[in-house]
C-alpha cells in the first residue's frame, strides 16, 4: 500500500469547515483513498473513499487531485464532535488484508 | 454497512490472570476479523488476523501463546490475553471487513488495565 503522508495536528472553528490534507505521491492505479476518523477511546470510524472523481457523502467530501497525489477530506460545518484522529489510508480496494494505520491528523474543533 | 459489537468496554485485571475479550459482528457472516493494539497517544497496530475455522496469523513480535484468539463462528472471535502484565495495558480494537461498502468496520474498543 502507498504511503501517505499528513500533518500532525489541526485546528478549525466550530461551524466553519475543517479542510484535512492528505498527500501520497507515489499511489498506484489501483488504489483507492480512504478517511476514517477515531474520536478518543472509540474503535475508528469509516468516512468516505474514492478512487479518481470527487465524493460526497452525508459526513463529508473527497477532493482528489487529478494527478491523484493528494487529496482533501472536507467537514462542511464542523462541530466540537468532529474532534478525532483523522486517518488517510491507501489501499487497492478489494485487497483482504487489513488496514494499515499511518499516526493520523489530529483536529481539534474550538468553540 | 457491519455492525460490529465489542465487549467488554474496559476491564481491570490483576497480573498474572487472564482476560477474554469478545468481538461480534452482529449482521455480517464474517470470515476474518482483525485485531487492533493501541497504546496511548499512539497509532493502531494489527496484532493478528482471525480467521473462521483455522488458526489466527500473527504478526511479528506479538507472542501467539500470550494472545490467543479464537474465531469459532462466522459471527464471533475472541482475544484472550493470558498471564496479564502491566505493559498488556491498552486499547483492543477489533475489525470486521466490510465488503459491502469496500471498508472496514471497527468495535468500540475494550480498555484494558492490568494492575
């Protein structure tokens, strides 16, 4: 699995949007980008994947570039419980192995 | 997608006794589960793959006589840390692959102490 590479923390006002960078220049065709989150003492949570196009969901957005070396995790609006770990993972997307968990960006919302 | 029910949530032990811990996976027939070690401030690493019906595969340095996991059922995969020490504290996650959303989904963690 490619590597990536993300910043160590972050911090974003409640309400405003929380903007989470991820690079990982050196991902291949067949791999996927993949965002969890794990909020303190809970197991991680699945965001949202994608491969090549821009994704939407009920949490948040993906931004791929179209080079495909970095991407963007967007919270729209965050809250204080959108506090957490924020994990930007590669993988191929039907590999059955398990995932692999790089330390993460740690986004602290602030009233 | 999965759910996934771990328990229990925290456990306090003494040194030297064992404790089990159990994972579930409540809507998915799952065939293989993972088992998460998380020290504090610290990312989750894969301790071993359970695997339903065969023997777990570990993953180097984690003693598999210490750590003994069970995958009896397509439901159910327990970790047992036997002969408990202090350095045995920290965070179990378990996680199911979910192939229906391509992900994975994880129980809530059991926070182990050994005193």
């Amino acid at each position: 699995d490619a590597k990536t590479t993300q910043p160590t923390s972050m911090d974003c006002a409640e309400g405003r949007a929380a903007n989470l960078p991820c690079n990982h220049s050196t991902i291949s065709g067949n791999e996927y980008v993949y965002w969890y989150r794990q909020i303190h003492s809970q197991g991680p949570q699945y965001i949202i994947h994608g491969l090549k196009n821009n994704e939407t969901n009920e949490m948040a957005s993906l931004i791929i570039t179209e080079d495909r070396k970095s991407s963007t995790l967007i919270l729209p609006h965050a809250t204080l419980r959108d506090t957490a770990v924020y994990y930007c993972i590669v993988r191929v997307g039907r590999s059955q192995g398990n995932l692999i968990f790089g330390k993460g960006t740690k986004l602290s919302v602030k009233p | 997608g999965a759910v996934v029910s771990q328990h229990p949530s925290r456990v306090i032990c003494k040194s030297g006794t064992s404790v089990k811990i159990e994972c579930r996976s409540l809507d998915f027939q799952a065939t293989t589960m993972f088992w998460y070690r998380q020290f504090p401030k610290q990312s989750l690493m894969l301790m071993a793959t359970s695997n339903e019906g065969s023997k777990a595969t570990y993953e180097q340095g984690v003693e598999k006589d210490k750590f003994l996991i069970n995958h009896a059922s397509l439901t159910l995969s327990t970790l047992t840390v036997t002969s408990a020490h202090p350095e045995d504290s920290s965070f179990y996650i378990c996680s199911v692959r979910d192939t229906n959303v391509y992900g994975y989904t994880f129980g809530s963690g059991t926070r182990l102490t050994v005193v």
